[in-house]
C-alpha cells in the first residue's frame, strides 16, 4: 500500500524541475473538470428540451412541412450549444485529458514537455475517445440512478486515462477491466487520498482560484499520477504472484 505523505512529498520535488509547464497543464485539467461539469448541465437541458417538445406534440402533429423548411419554426439556439459543448468534450476535451495525464505521469521520471498534451490526438484517436465517451456515458448514467454509486464508478474507472496515455491502442474493454482490476480494494484509500487535498482547495477558493493555479492544480495533477503509478507498481506485483502461484500448482506433483 502506497503513503500518501510520500507520494505528496515527490510530486512537490518534480514542482521543483518542471513548475510552470505544471502549472499550464494542470490548468488546463482544471478547466476541463469544468466542463465536464457543464457537459452535465447539458445533458440535463437536451433532456428538458425534449420533454417541452413532447408536451407541445399538439403543436407538431399540424406543423406545416414547407413551413418548417423555411424556417417558420424556431430551432432551440439553447439546445443547439449544448450540443456543441457535449461534441466538443467527446471529441477534443477528453483527448486532452489523456495528454494531460500522460504529461503528468512522465513527469515522474523525466521533466516534461508540454507536446506530451496532444497525445490523445496522435495516437488511436477514435478508440480513446470511444472509451473516454463510454467511461463519461456509463458514469453519468450510474449517478443518474443514485450519487453514491455514480462516485463509486467514478473511482472505479478512475485509471482509464492514464492507461491509454501508457498504452493507446488498448481496446476498451481492456481498459475498463484494468482500471477495475486496479481499484479493487483501493476506491476508498484513493478517496481519502483526494480529502487530503480538501484544505488546499478551500484555500483556493478563498483567494478566489489564485492558489489553484500556481499550486493546488499542478501539486494536486502530479501527486494523482504518482498514485496511479504506485497502484499499478502494486497491481503489477500482484499479478507476477498469482501467475507465480498458478504455476507452481501446475508443475506441483
């Protein structure tokens, strides 16, 4: 099991190496957490707009066809942007995140450079964004049931962008077993680990997101990386045991 003061301590050391490309990128990761927030509200108002549209269907069933295709009936400039932000994080957004990410984790081992962010767009480019579009699709549609279990999904599949940054042309499938595999038994010191970070973030806000960005942000981006790479340091590990065990059961006699 990982020690969260040693994982804080050694993305602190790599502040030291690389600050201000951190500080881009992990700005970057922030504002792309907010609009994942605002994809949501823009699910919620696709779906709004389809429930208005149902309960006017009177107002449809005698819609005029050339009248419609004059433009005598107004399209919802509303739902339309909506449509474009949801686009715009499939397809571009959630790319980046894989590029953030990955920029974050060879930052471990090596001072990294800001190309590293436009990986996701070099590298199987539609299989990222259909397992990134499937991770944001299942979650949300677990946190439309209850909150906790959408939270406990989100831990779950909390690995899946880091594994495409390390390894792009993994399947989805490949990358939804993984992650699970990984967080078995890990959800909730990982979740604990995120509250360590709840008083640096409160402080951000205080000082109206100036500590985020040149601290909080880029400390917070890079400890998260070395959690994955100490996770997988351990699911490595106890996969060599069970391949070691399952073998020594097959050449027992």
């Amino acid at each position: 099991m990982w020690n969260n003061k040693v994982l804080k301590q050694k993305a602190k050391e790599r502040m030291k190496v690389n600050y201000w490309k951190m500080v881009l990128v992990g700005l970057l990761l922030a504002l792309l957490s907010g609009v994942a927030a605002s994809e949501s509200g823009a699910r919620n108002s696709v779906q709004n707009t389809t429930r208005d549209i149902t309960n006017e269907s009177q107002y449809y069933d005698d819609y005029d066809e050339d009248a419609f295709f004059s433009g005598g009936y107004d399209i919802d400039p509303d739902m339309m942007v909506d449509s474009l932000g949801i686009c715009l994080v499939i397809f571009v957004f959630n790319p980046l995140e894989i590029g953030a990410r990955r920029f974050f984790y060879r930052n471990i081992n090596e001072k990294a450079e800001l190309k590293e962010v436009g990986f996701g767009f070099d590298r199987n480019y539609l299989g990222s964004v259909k397992t990134m579009f499937l991770r944001d699709l299942y979650t949300g549609l677990w946190t439309l049931l209850f909150i906790i279990p959408g939270i406990v999904k989100s831990y779950e599949y909390r690995m899946i962008p880091y594994l495409l940054a390390e390894n792009p042309e993994m399947s989805t499938d490949e990358a939804f077993a993984i992650s699970k595999r990984m967080m078995y038994g890990n959800k909730a010191a990982a979740f604990w680990f995120d509250l360590t970070f709840i008083g640096w973030k409160i402080l951000g806000a205080l000082t109206f997101g100036i500590v985020n960005i040149f601290w909080v942000n880029p400390y917070y981006n890079q400890s998260d990386a070395m959690l994955y790479d100490a996770i997988k340091f351990d699911d490595n590990n106890r996969q060599s045991a069970n391949w070691q065990a399952d073998n020594d059961s097959n050449t027992s006699f």
